[in-house]
C-alpha cells in the first residue's frame, strides 16, 4: 500500500525507493503549512469540524470563557464568531449568532424563549415559513399565540399577559410592505417582554432595531445580507443574554452555520452598502414609473403617498425600503400573471427575494400557499399579484423590460 496521495512514478521515485519511510509519515497528519509572518487579506476559511487543544488547562479556559477558542464547529469556529461579530458591529447590538439559515434562526429563538403554555404575540403578516413554525409550536408544544397588526401598536395594550415571553415582528411585511414602527412597539413593551424583530428585507443599511428598542434582531442572511443568491444561512444580534442562550439552543438543536456559507456571507457584506443603496434607488424608479402604466391595477410600495404606511416609511425610510416591489397586474380574466412570466424571460420566476439579479414571485402559490382562499384575501393576497425583487442591473435596462412586458399584456 502506498499512503503518498501523489503516487510514486519512474521519475520521482517517492522517499520509499531511498530506503524506509519514516514511519510517523501520513497525509491525514498534514496541510498545514509551515508560519508565516505575513497574514493573509481576506480571511481563511476554517473548514474543519474540531480544533485541536494544546492541553487540558486551555480547554478548561476556553470552556469557562476566560481565553477565545474553538473546540468543535457544531458550538464555535472562526468564521462563525467573524460574522456574528461582523452583525453585532453593523446593528449597534452587544453581541451576534450564525444559524444554518433564517427558518434556523427564527427557530432557535421560538425555542430558547418560548416554552410549554408560554404566550407569545406574533405579527399577523409574518414570512410565511415563520408562520407554519408558530403554529407546529402550538399544536406540538401548547404555545399560545396572539396575532396582531404591527402598524397599530396600541394593540399591544390588550395582548399583553403575564406569560408573553416575546413579540415578534417583521420590519417591512411581504408581499404588501407594511412597515413597522419599532420605536412605538418598544414603548408598548414592559423590559421582561423582548421585542424581537425580523429585519431581512430592510438590513442594518436601512434600519438598525435594536438602537430603536427591540431586544434581538434577526435576518435570513440568504437575502440581501449575502446578496448573491448562492447561501444559505440566518443571522441574531441583541442584547448579550439573549444571544448566549441562543447560542447554545444552536449547539444543542444542530442548527449552526457550516463555515464556508459563513465566509461568504462575510465576502457578500463587503459590498452590502453599495448593494442596498442601488437596489433602494432603482426600486423607487421603478414604483414610480410604473405604477401609472395601464396593466397595473394597483402597485405597493411604502414610500408612494397611496400605501398605507407611507407616514411610517418616510420617517424611518427616508432612502427606501429595500429592493421589493408588489404589482397587482390588471385584467384579472386573462390570468395576467401566466402572461406576464411566460414573456418576461428574461426576469426569473425564482421563489426568494434578494438575489444579485432581479427576480419576480408569484406569492398566492408560493410563500403563500398554505393559506385557504379566504385567509390569503382576508390579508389582501389575490392571484393577480406578483412581487418583484429588484436586483444591480441598470434601472434603464429594468425599465425597458418591465415596460415591455406590461405594454403586452394589456
Ligand atoms: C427568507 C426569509 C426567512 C427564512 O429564511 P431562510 O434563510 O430561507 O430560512 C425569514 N424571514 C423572511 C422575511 C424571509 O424573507
């Protein structure tokens, strides 16, 4: 047996053709090189599943959180504490967690905080995924849920029990954008019920919560805080108690990000300012000019005097609201929605939101879909509408292609 990954050949006859091999020699011992004294520009990426621990006195310091180090990538490893750090510094929270995806995160929190007969007040207009997980959390486990509007928070008032263990909303609701006043759901909250808020389609660009009240806040960083449609990952920063406890609900229920997705994140954030600022200002070209176009019936968007939460939005959005864009198209009897994606081409139908390139849902069958009938109009969910997630490409080329599609389908 040869243990050389190389193979000896007639040319490199291999250490083994000048006489025994030292026996300490195997390549499962080697790969890492020799040090350096220079360190590289972009971190590494720590893939590795356990860290080795020079001796028993560094474990115990490294267990009791007197030194910083990693024992074994299900509870810690670099790029996972990076990016967690990376989130804390970006929100203005004490402290951040990496979860394998959003649902990870929003999982993680509904299980650290809430408990048998606990009580927790939900937004009525939650990711749809959040939702079936609330309501697995009630049937399984006796939570009792209260759903509530997030634009009135006087609602609060009357909810409120001695067993609410947290509220939970989302800073902008998909697919009709409804915005949230953090700051007015925070005065309504007594310091033992935490705020938590889910701030994917907004990101620390645009909003920062927790500097507006909310204990914890949380992102599917597979969206815009990656950006390139290529991860899967969720991110938690907040008040530092709360994300220890976070922490080890990851540990103990699986649910920590795998390295590498983390190190893209990090890559991805790089460029988050820049992103957020173009997505924003091409999206608010694109509501305005659209929503006149005769093939649209009615267009969402929060900084448009006709949205309901236009007040709310320009105080706290003055630069946009994020890259999402809700059209119900018009002539509902030709099933507008059908023609609309068989002639954009060249606009993916692509269930998520937040890629580099622009891409349109179709909420009714998509995140939608596990609602009745009812349930979906009750929320003002109809067939018609399509929700566009407007990606980097020029908003001249957007422009044209939109305009196109909706010049045919009238
Ligand atoms: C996508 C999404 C989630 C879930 O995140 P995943 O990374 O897909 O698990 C949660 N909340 C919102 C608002 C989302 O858009």
């Amino acid at each position: 047996m040869n243990d050389d990954p190389a193979g000896p050949s007639p040319e490199n006859p291999g250490p083994q053709a000048s006489g025994r091999r030292d026996s300490r020699i195997h390549p499962a011992r080697m790969g890492h090189p020799a040090g350096s004294v220079t360190r590289p520009g972009a971190p590494p990426i720590y893939q590795t599943a356990a860290f080795d621990v020079p001796d028993l006195e560094v474990l115990d310091a490294i267990s009791s959180g007197t030194v910083i180090g990693d024992i074994y990538t299900r509870d810690s490893n670099p790029n996972h504490r990076a990016l967690a750090e990376t989130i804390a510094l970006l929100e203005g929270a004490e402290s951040g967690a990496v979860f394998a995806s959003g649902m990870g995160a929003a999982a993680g929190i509904f299980l650290t905080l809430a408990g048998q007969n606990d009580h927790v007040i939900l937004s009525r207009s939650l990711y749809g995924k959040t939702m079936q997980l609330a309501a697995e959390m009630q049937q399984k486990y006796g939570l009792e849920i209260s759903w509530f509007d997030p634009t009135n928070p006087e609602q609060l008032r009357v909810l409120l029990k001695s067993r609410t263990r947290f509220v939970l909303v989302e800073t902008v609701s998909n697919p009709l954008l409804n915005v949230a006043d953090i700051s007015a759901l925070a005065e309504e909250l007594p310091d033992s019920v935490p705020l938590i808020v889910d701030a994917t389609f907004t990101t620390p660009e645009l909003v920062r919560p927790c500097l507006l009240g909310a204990s914890l806040v949380f992102h599917s960083a597979s969206k815009y805080l990656n950006g390139h449609g290529d991860v899967m990952l969720g991110v938690a920063a907040g008040r530092a108690e709360l994300i220890r406890k976070l922490r080890d609900t990851a540990s103990l229920f699986g649910q920590n990000a795998g390295p590498f997705e983390s190190w893209l994140c990090q890559r991805g954030l790089r460029t988050l300012g820049l992103r957020m600022r173009q997505i924003c200002e091409t999206t608010n070209v694109l509501a305005r000019q659209l929503r006149s176009h005769p093939a649209v019936r009615k267009l969402y968007h929060p900084l448009l005097p006709d949205h309901p939460s236009y007040p709310t939005a320009s105080r706290l959005y003055p630069r946009g609201t994020g890259g999402i864009l809700t059209v119900e198209l018009a002539g509902s009897q030709n099933d507008p929605v059908r023609q609309f994606m068989k002639l954009a081409d060249t606009i993916p139908f692509s269930p998520t939101l937040a890629d580099a390139r622009t891409t349109i849902s179709h909420p009714a069958t998509t995140s939608h879909r596990f609602l009745s009938d009812a349930e979906r109009l009750s929320l003002g969910i109809t067939r018609d509408l399509i929700r566009i997630s407007v990606g980097l490409e020029s908003v001249d080329q957007l422009l044209e292609e939109f305009v196109s599609v909706l010049d045919q389908i009238h």
